[in-house]
C-alpha cells in the first residue's frame, strides 16, 4: 500500500498549473483576416520575384577602392629627373589635400605615376576635382613635352571579370591584332557595365619611316627636320566661322595625310640645286608592326588575348550574356572567339554547387523529418516557406543595395537553417492536444533573432573592407530570420490541421515517397540515438546533481583546455578563396632584353604543361617580366602544396627566379611585406638587403626572400656640353631628340586609315642604332645648317640608373617581401617587431607593408567587434529578462559548445576565420534558445519552491526533462542533416560555406550534449553549486593558510 501511494504521489505532480498560452494578436488578426493575408503575402512574393530580378549578381563583395592616380608621361626622360620635375612637385601640391591616409609614387622611364590612398570614407569624385585643381597649379611648370596629367581611379585588386581569345584559321597574330584593336575592342566598350578593354599578345600595326643616317647627311636632313615636316604636313583643324547673311559656315583646314604615297612625298627642305628633298630620299615608308614588347600564350599557342574588366555595380550576369551576344555578331567565316574566363559562369557554377548542397540538405531533412514527426504535411509547408521567405528577403536586399555573392548566398543557406529552426519550434513545441495555433515560444524566438541581429550590429563600425564582404550576410541573415518569424506567427498557424499526412497515407512525389519507405528501417537507429540521447542526458543530469564538485571541475577544465586551444590556434582575418589556379611570376634582371624573357617563359610552360594534374596554362610576357596562370583540374585538393612542386619542377632558371601564389597570399600572412625607407637609394638598397637576411633567420618558415625592385641597369649617358652646343645653336632638346628618335623610335604623328588612327614613327635604320658605337657617328646640325658629330657637343660615358624610384609618403622607399609557410599570425607579429630594434642611420626607417597593417587592423577591429557583441548580448538579454543577474544564467551554456568548436577545429586544421566566428554566433543563439525554452519549460518547478536539491527529482520532472531532451534532440538533428552536405561542399567559393557548416554541426553536436545539463544543473540546482562553490574556497583557503603556517614554522 505504502509503495502504491508513493508512486500516486508521484503521478500527482504532473498537475503543475501551466500558464494558457494565447495566440498573440497578429495570429487572431491573421485569423479573422485570411484572404488580406494571403493577398498581402502574395503581393510581396510577387515584389520579391521583380526584386530579384533586379539584384546584381557578382563573385565577392566589392567595395570600391578609396584610391586615385595621376600619370603623367613625359617620354624619353629617366627616373631620377622623372622624380625631380613631376613626381615631387605633383606629391607636394596633393598632400595638402584632407582625408589622404597613403601617398605612394613610381618614377620610371618616361612616366610618373602618383597613387593617392583616401581613407573609406572618402567621395571619390569629389576628391577627383579637387585633384586636378592642385595638379594644374603646378602642371603649368612642366616641360613643354610633357603630356597633360591624367587623374584616373587607381584599384591594385583590380582584375578583368572576361578574357576574350580571337581565334582564326586564315589570319595570322598581326591581322588578329589588328582586327581587335580596330573593331572588337570598340564593340566591346560600347556594352553597359564594361569600364576597361585591354588588348595583349601579337603586334600593333604601325607605319615606319626607317631613316638612312647617311643619306640624312648627305641631303642635309636631321631628325628635327623630319619630325617637323611629318607633323606640319599632317593637319587637320578647325579655325573658326565665317557668316554669309544669317548663317555661320564652319572652316576646315584638312591636310590629312591618308596614302604612304603622301607621307613618302612630303618635301622637306630645297638642296644646293633647287630640287626638292622629300622623304622617300632619305627613309623608307612602310606598314609595320611595332617592336615586340609584349605576348600572350595559351597552352604554348601565340594568341591575342582581350581583357575586359566590369564597372563594380554593373550586373555582372547581364553584361555576360550581352558581352557573348555581341561576339557572337561579330563571328565570321574567318574569326571566332573563344571565352577563356568567364567570372559569370565561375559564379554560375558557384552558385549551382551552393543550391546543390543545400537542396540535398533539405532533401535529408524532409526524409528525417518525415520518419520523425510520421507526417509529410510540415515538411511540404516548410519547403513552401523557405521559397516565400526567399522571395519576401530579396525585397530587402534590393532596397538595401545588396547584391547577389557568394557570401551573401552563404547567408541565405544559414538564414534557410535559421528558418527551419522557428519552422521546427513552432512544430514541436506548440500543444497539439490543445490544438495550439500559436507558437508556444514566440517572445523567446524573437529575442533570439534580436540576438543575431544585435550581434552582427558592430560589422558596421569594422572596417569598409570588412563592412562590405560580411555586413550583407549579416542583413540576409537577420532579414530572412524575422521572415521566418513572421510566417511562423501569421501564415503558418492557418495552414496547421489537428494532425498531418501520415506515412504510407499521404500524397506526396512518387519518387520522394519511395526514398522515404527506403529510408524507413534508419528510422529505428534515429530513434535508437534518440532514446539513448534522453538516457544519457539524464544520468549526466543525475550526475552532476549528485557531483557538483565534479560538475564544476569539468566545467572550468574543459573552459581552461578551450582558451588554450584558442591561443594556439591559427587566426586568420580572411576568408579563403578556393580558387584552381596559382599565379607563377617569374622575376628577371634589369635589362633583360624581351626576347630572352619570352624565351624562358616559353621553356617554362612547356614544363608545366606536361603535368597531369594541369587543365591550362597561360602567360603574358612583359619587359622585365612574365606571368604564368597555371589553372588545375577539380580533382586536384590543395593548391598551395602543389606550388611547391611545381617550383621543382621549373628548375633552374638563373638569372631568372620564379616563385608561385595564390589570390589570397597577402591577406592570409603566407607572404609579408617589409619597407624601408630612407633617402639614399644606395643606402636604402644596403639595409634592405641586410634586413632582409635578418627576417629570413627570425622566421624558420621562410620559403623565399623577394626583393620588390629591380637593382639598377646599366645605361649610356649623353652628358652635353652647354657652352659648345649653345655656340653652335644647337639647343639640350635638339639632341635629346635626336638620340631618342634615332635609336628608340618615337611617334611623330597619326596617319587615318579607315577611320582608324596609326602610328607613324620615324627612327634610324637597324644598320645606325644596333650597336653602341653606331651612337659615335651620329651628327646633328646647327643653327647655320652645317652638320657636326654628336661627340662635338656631348660626351658619351657608361653608368648605372634606377630602373624604378618608389616613393612612399614623400619618402623614397624600397620593399622586400617573405613568402611564409605554416605560420600563423600569433608566431608572425613578434618576430618581425624584432625588425624594428635594428640601428639604422637617421630618417631611416623599417615599416611594415599595408597587407600586414591591415591583417593587424583587422584583428584589432576583430576584437572590438566580438568584446560589443558580447555586450549587446548581454544587455538584450538583460533587458528580455529585466534582470542584470538572468543573463549570465542563460551565457552560462555557450563556453562549452564554443569551445568544442575550437578544440576540433583545430584538430582538423581549420584555422579560426571570420566564417567561424560566424558559425559560432548562430550557435550561440541556437544555444540560448534552447535555454530560453528550458527556462520556460522549467519554471513551474522553480517557482513552486519546491525543497527536492537534497532528494530525488520528482517523477513529472523526469518525464518534462526526457520530453524537452527528446524535442531538441529532433530539432538540432534536422538541422545538423540540412547543413551536413555543405561541409562537403567544394569548387570557388566554397570554402567559407564548407567552414561555416562544419563549425555549425560540431556546435549543434555541442549544443545537443552539454546546453541541457549545464543549464537543468545550474537553473534546478543553484544552492547545491553555490555551496560547492563556497566550500571548495573554504578548503583552498584553509590549505593556502596551513601551508602558509608551515612555512613560516620552517622559517623561524
């Protein structure tokens, strides 16, 4: 009798007073109103559907770059008078500009190139005019031969979004060239979206005046004499109006010359007998193409290839379907194009492996969640939502300006996890015996969502660079969270019946239908792990109850373990880019000539195609250096460790060297760069050097010390003689020219043909500018028109000059970079502090390049970022719960499901990027929903001041604990199967959804293990812990204290 009656008093406490749960007033007014309802909800699918048509779609996030260049050309003139007269002058006026963060320059033969860095938040176009307002204020001291500065929009990132090879059977490279640089480039830029076409390879077409040197003096004939005729006789211009009665008529003046006849019949001066001199007496006059100074391959094949590069708000999808349109027009019998890169189709297929992964995730989940709930009916809404909640979302994107990405459809797969999460809630843990229409936990999922979104708030005061890649997944994902709660508490509620479609009953896909029976015996094992899952979670709860000292201990430890593991965990501020390609480039001496470039960048990709594992291999081939792109099949995993080999497999190259990258080597430390800067070149070139040596044996892991300049060329100088030459008449540019238009060549004017400019240059024969003292023979003339040697009015003598003078914030300054392995960013920044501890002569300086400073800025943003979401947490928290005690309550549960993270994502070799952190954001708010439910669930308990801490639990207790663990064990299940296949996912841009979703699941499998005990424990238990907690510090005191005593016993 006794045993009976306890096992009834048991049974009554299953009559715990529950509060009533009313439908909130949007769910009553959405059930008055049905058909506004879903007029309403129709109406926005409807926008949602013209929205996404409208939203841009691109690769990445992109952020304009707050940069502007001033170029300025000034041919035939060297890099340090280069400096001197434009660079210096052009570098003081700007810096008195506000907003300027770095000021870089590059002097180099016969041009000038000023980058001016503005902070973010700059407005380009006004710093634009403002620009060219303080450059005309010193432009008008240039020389008279300098062209005009031009202000353009400087972007080093900056990469063609198309490359276009003209194909032909009949035409030659030259013809090819040609037919681009006329036709198919003004084709090209006149599409929407395009800002820049660039044509390599081949070689421009261009008329040549070859000049005989003997022949010159013969007649009496110098290169000025030449250059004048050719540009006097070849004039075309409008000098005014005249009026007859009421109407002005324009004036033309047309001398344009439009024949080689023409050109070969300029006269050029009368000789002793009175006969006209022209130019077919002293140079021949023929189509050309110019000297080789640039080459594309594909695959060891000569090509012309085009480069078009994308405005950055142009749809990048629109502009490749007009782009092939436009080729597809101008094909004939005798061209064709093929489409080398296409960044559309990159995404393209991008985007058709993300809605792979996740359409095979939610298939997972309608199997499970059909053999789980025994019903199809949720499943069906689910997927009809998710696709509402989609289109609903796409509104906001288009009014935020969001634009479709990689990382923003990242968001949208965990905004669906998001979603399936309230859809799930709102399944299991509304009454369906009461016939419940309203989610039982809406003011609890609403906080959640607050959470997300509140956590995500500080992206805004990161940096622009951080704000644009991950601020719009922030938005998609908080946006289509509140969707889902939206639906969940209006649309939802009306289409849930009494009870669903049960298995084998039901009207569902003949093919979904047989998977489902197929599946149906893993409905066993899932229901196995389940009842297990309750059990243990159970006897763990019993065990901490009956161990707190235990308890805490694990608690503290596993905490203690976590933080160490962060430590020594890799960091990284970057998400990786998984891209099938590296970038060989191949460096080679100063004056290298061209030919020997192309030769050793030919003999290279002839080794490198030979590999299996290589799908194509491109080059473009530059003075002073060559690119190599080697692209690999999918079947190829790790990119990075195949550079290695592939720099074996080159082998010797001497005196070229060769080194291979990929797209995010910079950002992710695997190369650093070190500036010094000073005023010496020489100097500076010393300390570089010696620097350099020293950061190779501060860091083990150095693969290769890179020097970022060319170490300066041999040169021939024609130093004047003033007093000679102005004797004569004879002035500094006169002989200028002559040198410059005898050997280099120089464009002395345009020549129309077929509405299409030339260049006609003029320039010594071969036979009187190969050879160095082919220069000892020149002669010039005088003002009386006698010739004299060039030798009577200059000297000639060797020396050396610097190929390039950088500049960096009006200090010069050379770089060398570390090409790193295996290193992370704790390892990194103290050892190159070292660096810093160098003496060096004064106003010299070691700094570290822009990539690191922002890598470091990144971190310190980072850190700011997670200590403001840390606190938002907090005070939503406090302020849901009007408690400033409450919140560490609920906080208590996230340090162990984090830490788990850490700890195997290091084991698996994941380093901590921003896609984890990510990850671990959404576990913490999946996290504390769960103990929000708890909390609620488990109120009624706690309330009733029940005295059970000393005694066994109470019966109805056991059985709410084992229903609560059996619900949530469903939910993150289903979640963790939705996000399972995209931890397998692969291909560009799969990196950070794979890293999210395995960060994800192993916070999920966190969740599911240690959230229900630490929370039941510490919420049902908090006198039992407290005590603990104070005798465990009573006894560590007591033993400090005796210990203490000892000592000082054995002092005395």
């Amino acid at each position: 009798m006794a045993k009976n009656k306890k096992k009834n008093d048991l049974r009554e406490y299953k009559t715990v007073p529950e509060p009533d749960r009313e439908p909130s007033v949007l769910t009553l007014w959405v059930e008055k109103h049905k058909t506004g309802t879903a007029m309403i909800f129709l109406s926005l699918i409807l926008l949602g559907i013209i929205s996404f048509r409208f939203i841009p779609i691109s690769l990445f996030p992109e952020a304009p770059y707050p940069g502007l260049t001033v170029e300025t050309e000034y041919f035939g003139v060297g890099p340090e008078k280069i400096e001197e007269i434009i660079t210096k002058p052009i570098e003081e006026s700007v810096s008195t500009l506000g907003g300027i963060e770095h000021l870089f320059s590059v002097s180099e033969e016969g041009k000038s190139k000023v980058h001016i860095q503005f902070d973010q938040n700059a407005d380009l176009e006004i710093k634009s005019l403002e620009i060219r307002d303080k450059v005309e204020q010193v432009s008008y001291k240039f020389p008279r031969e300098t062209q005009k500065p031009v202000v353009l929009q400087y972007d080093p990132t900056q990469k063609p979004s198309f490359i276009i090879v003209p194909k032909s059977a009949s035409l030659n490279i030259m013809e090819i060239r040609e037919i681009s640089d006329r036709e198919i480039k003004k084709i090209i830029e006149g599409i929407p979206g395009v800002s820049e076409v660039v044509v390599a390879g081949g070689k421009p077409r261009e008329i040549l005046v070859s000049c005989d040197s003997q022949k010159m003096l013969g007649y009496g004939v110098d290169m000025n004499l030449l250059l004048s005729a050719l540009q006097e006789g070849n004039y075309n211009e409008n000098p005014g109006e005249v009026t007859e009665g009421n109407v002005q008529i324009p004036v033309y003046v047309k001398g344009r010359m439009r024949s080689l006849k023409e050109i070969e019949s300029l006269s050029l001066r009368k000789d002793n007998s009175g006969k006209l001199v022209r130019v077919e007496d002293v140079a021949k006059v023929s189509f050309s193409y110019r000297e080789e100074h640039s080459a594309a391959r594909v695959n060891g094949e000569n090509t012309v290839s085009i480069y078009v590069y994308r405005a950055g708000t142009a749809n990048l999808l629109a502009v490749s379907d007009e782009l092939k349109q436009e080729l597809k027009k101008a094909e004939n019998e005798n061209l064709n194009f093929e489409m080398l890169y296409d960044q559309a189709e990159t995404v393209t297929t991008a985007i058709r492996n993300f809605f792979f992964a996740s359409s095979l995730g939610f298939l997972l989940f309608v199997i499970a969640a059909s053999l789980i709930f025994q019903e199809f009916k949720s499943s069906r809404l689910f997927a009809f939502f998710l696709v509402c909640q989609f289109f609903i979302g796409s509104i906001l994107m288009y009014f935020l300006k969001i634009d479709y990405n990689l990382v923003t459809i990242v968001g949208l797969i965990l905004g669906c996890g998001c979603c399936l999460c309230v859809f799930i809630s709102n399944r299991l843990f509304s009454d369906p015996e009461k016939n419940e229409k309203s989610i039982a936990i809406t003011g609890e999922i609403f906080t959640t969502i607050l959470l997300v979104s509140g956590v995500f708030l500080p992206i805004l005061f990161a940096t622009k660079e951080l704000k644009s890649v991950y601020g719009g997944l922030g938005f998609v994902l908080s946006g289509n969270f509140f969707v889902s709660f939206l639906i969940s508490i209006t649309i939802l509620p009306s289409f849930r019946g009494e009870s669903g479609f049960k298995i084998g009953n039901f009207s569902v896909p003949k093919v979904l239908k047989t998977l489902i029976s197929k599946a149906d015996p893993l409905s066993f094992y899932v229901h196995r792990m389940k009842d297990d899952f309750i059990r243990r979670t159970l006897s763990l709860v019993f065990y901490a109850k009956e161990n707190p000292r235990i308890f805490l201990s694990f608690y503290i430890l596993f905490i203690l373990i976590g933080i160490y593991f962060y430590l020594i965990s890799k960091h990284e501020f970057i998400n990786k880019v998984e891209e099938k390609q590296l970038i060989g480039n191949v460096e080679f001496p100063s004056g290298t000539s061209f030919a020997r470039i192309n030769n050793t960048t030919e003999r290279i990709e002839k080794n490198l195609s030979e590999l299996y594992n290589i799908k194509e291999v491109n080059s473009r081939v530059e003075n002073g250096k060559s690119t190599i792109v080697v692209k690999f099949n999918e079947s190829v995993s790790d990119v990075d460790e195949i550079g290695k080999e592939l720099e074996e497999i080159v082998g010797d190259i001497k005196p070229a060297f060769i080194y291979f990258s990929g797209s995010n080597d910079e950002a992710l430390l695997k190369e650093v760069t070190i500036d010094v800067i000073g005023d010496d070149l020489n100097t500076i070139d010393r300390i570089t050097r010696e620097v350099s040596s020293t950061a190779q044996g501060l860091l083990p892991n150095v693969r290769h010390v890179l020097l970022r300049y060319k170490p300066p060329r041999e040169e021939v100088r024609v130093a004047i003689d003033k007093e000679k030459s102005e004797s004569l008449g004879i002035s500094s540019q006169d002989i200028g020219r002559l040198v410059r238009y005898g050997i280099q060549g120089g464009v002395a004017t345009k020549f129309i043909e077929e509405d299409r400019e030339v260049d006609v240059r003029i320039r010594y024969d071969s036979n009187f500018r190969d050879q160095f003292s082919d220069l000892k023979d020149y002669k010039i003339s005088t003002e009386d028109g006698k010739s004299v040697p060039l030798l009577e009015v200059a000297s000639l003598t060797r020396g050396t000059t610097p190929v390039r003078i950088y500049r960096k914030n009006k200090r010069r300054v050379l770089s060398f970079s570390l090409r790193i392995a295996d290193m992370s960013l704790t390892e990194i920044i103290p050892k190159l502090e070292k660096l810093k501890q160098i003496e060096l002569p004064k106003q010299y300086r070691i700094e570290f390049g822009d990539s690191l400073k922002k890598v470091l800025e990144h971190q310190k943003k980072m850190n700011f970022i997670l200590s403001f979401a840390a606190l938002i947490l907090f005070m939503i928290l406090a302020s849901y719960l009007e408690s400033l005690k409450g919140p560490f309550l609920l906080l208590s549960v996230l340090p162990l499901p984090l830490f788990l993270i850490i700890i195997f994502v290091y084991f698996i070799d994941i380093p901590l990027t921003i896609p984890v952190y990510i990850g671990m954001i959404i576990i913490s708010a999946f996290a504390i929903l769960e103990a929000f439910i708890l909390r609620k669930e488990l109120a009624p308990w706690k309330d009733r001041g029940e005295k059970f801490e000393s005694g066994t639990m109470p019966y109805d207790l056991t059985e709410k604990i084992k229903s609560l663990s059996a619900k949530f064990f469903q939910l993150w299940f289903l979640i963790a199967l939705f996000y399972l296949p995209s931890a397998f996912s692969f291909g560009t841009g799969s990196a950070m959804l794979k890293t999210v979703s395995i960060t994800l699941i192993l916070g999920l499998i966190g969740i599911c293990f240690f959230t229900p005990i630490v929370f039941i424990t510490l919420y049902l238990y908090p006198i039992t812990i407290a005590n603990t907690v104070i005798r465990t510090y009573r006894h560590g005191m007591d033993w400090t204290n005796f210990r203490i005593k000892e000592l000082r016993g054995k002092i005395r």
